[in-house]
C-alpha cells in the first residue's frame, strides 16, 4: 500500500512499539488514531505526535466498538489496524495467578480478537485493508516461568493463522509480527509473583538489544509492500545482544 494513504488506528500507541510506529507511519504521510487506558499517558503521547487519541480498553467489547467507530471519524475512514496492545504476566505454574491469568488472555487474547473482527467488519465492505498483529518469539518458543504470556502469544499467532486464511479472499492482508527482546516499558510494565518488575540493563546492555523504531521498521515495511503481495510473518532479532 501506498503509506501516506494509510489511515491506520493503532492500539496501545501511547508508548513503546505502537508510538514508535505511529511516529514512523506520521512521518511517511499516514493519518493515524492511538489508543491506550491511561489517558495522561495517551494524551503527552497524542501532543507530542500531534495525532488523535481515543482512551479505550480493547478487553471491553464496547470500548472496541468505539475505539473503531471514533478513529475511523477521525480519519475519515480507516484501511490499517496495527493490534499492537498488550503486556505480559509471567510465574511458575505453581504460582499462576487465576485472575491474572485471565486478565492477561482478556487483553492479550480476546482484545486482540475483539480488534481484528471490527477492523474486519470495517475492511470486508470496504473491499479490503491491512491487519498487523505484533506477537513475539514467545509465540515461537515456550520458556520455564512465562506461560501465561507465551500462552496468550502462541494463542495470538494462531488465531492470525485462521483470519489470514479467512480474510484473503476479501483483500486483506492479516500480517504477523515476532519482536524479540525491544527496550520499551514492557519491561518495567511486565507483572511477577513478586510485583511488577524493572530490568536494570547497563547502557551498554541495552545499546545491544532491539529498539521500538526496528520494530516500527518492520512493520512500516510490510505495509509498504504492494497489495498484490504480503509477508505473512516476520520474527526480529536483535544481531548481538550482550545479554
Ligand atoms: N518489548 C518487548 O520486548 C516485546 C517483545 C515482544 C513482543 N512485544 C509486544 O509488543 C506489544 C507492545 O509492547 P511494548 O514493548 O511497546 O510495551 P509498552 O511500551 O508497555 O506498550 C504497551 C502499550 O499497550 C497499551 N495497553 C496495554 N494493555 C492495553 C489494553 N488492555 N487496552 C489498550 N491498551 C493497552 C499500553 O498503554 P496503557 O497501559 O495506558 O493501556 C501501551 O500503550 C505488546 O503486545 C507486547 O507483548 C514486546
């Protein structure tokens, strides 16, 4: 697609990868709508990026509903959705959590579904548009002490499997994307046994590993691609992490 004809709705743009991609997307001519639950948060982010913001939870179906309906107003129209909001929970098995658990398939899983069917609904009369969902390596590979996240992730990649298979006759790209470790809040957001954690890497530690704009990069770049073609899924290392 052509970028700076994107209008494209961005959920959980109001840090990390999503505002990165956003500023990237803006940068190119492309109109575009955040999203995140905290709306001092949202609102430096929408300011600094001069863009339109929507506070919206996407694990509530009727704050998906207007999540979609407000962007599109803003826009005049929507054709990408970037399902980009997400956090991760991760204990032993022996330590889960029940409603941390399900919190985390509410946002990560069925937000993430909640998304895709209205962006869907938008896209199927509209003749088509583009789906990025942005999952991880943990939708690659389990690891001890994470299965909740790498559960909802592994969910995520699959579900991204049937609507690709789904939409294709509609015109509609549903793309995967797989960052591995990228230095935003995720971090400092993630949720433990013993509380949310912050991961202290050394600035040299942290000039090694990924950075949000890789992860934009990536995704500006399979839409970029004409929509006679697309790549399906597209896994981001970083080339010599020193941790
Ligand atoms: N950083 C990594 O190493 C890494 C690696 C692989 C995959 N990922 C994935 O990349 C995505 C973005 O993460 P990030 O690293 O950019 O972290 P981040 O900086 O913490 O950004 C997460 C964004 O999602 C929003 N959000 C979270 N839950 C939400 C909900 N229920 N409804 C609406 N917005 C919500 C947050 O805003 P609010 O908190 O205000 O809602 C924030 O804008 C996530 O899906 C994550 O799993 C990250």
């Amino acid at each position: 697609m052509t970028i700076s004809e994107a209008k494209v709705l961005i959920t959980g743009g109001s840090s990390g990868i999503g505002y990165a991609t956003a500023a990237l997307l803006k940068s190119q001519g492309a109109r575009v709508v955040i999203c995140g639950r905290q709306a001092d948060k949202l609102a430096a982010a929408g300011a600094a990026l001069d863009t339109p913001t929507v506070v919206a939870n996407v694990a509530i179906a009727a704050d998906v509903q207007r999540l979609f309906d407000e962007a599109s107003a803003a826009m005049g129209g929507l054709n990408v959705l970037i399902n980009n909001a997400g956090y991760g929970y991760m204990a032993p098995l022996t330590e889960i959590d029940p409603t941390a658990f399900e919190a985390q398939y509410a946002t990560n899983v069925l937000g993430a579904m909640l998304c895709a069917q209205a962006a869907a609904r938008h896209f199927i009369p509209a003749g088509g548009g583009d789906i990025v969902n942005i999952a991880s390596t943990a939708a690659t590979k389990g690891h001890a002490n994470a299965s909740p996240y790498v559960g909802s992730k592994f969910a995520l990649r699959g579900m991204t499997e049937c609507w690709r298979q789904e939409l294709r006759p509609h015109n509609i790209r549903v793309m995967l994307v797989n960052p591995s470790e990228v230095m935003t809040d995720f971090f400092s957001q993630a949720e433990t046994p013993q509380g949310r954690r912050a991961r202290n890497y050394t600035a040299a530690e942290q000039a090694s590993k990924l950075r949000a704009e890789e992860i934009a990069h990536t995704i500006v770049s399979m839409l970029a691609m004409d929509n006679r073609g697309f790549i399906t899924e597209a896994t981001v290392f970083a080339t010599n992490p020193q941790v």
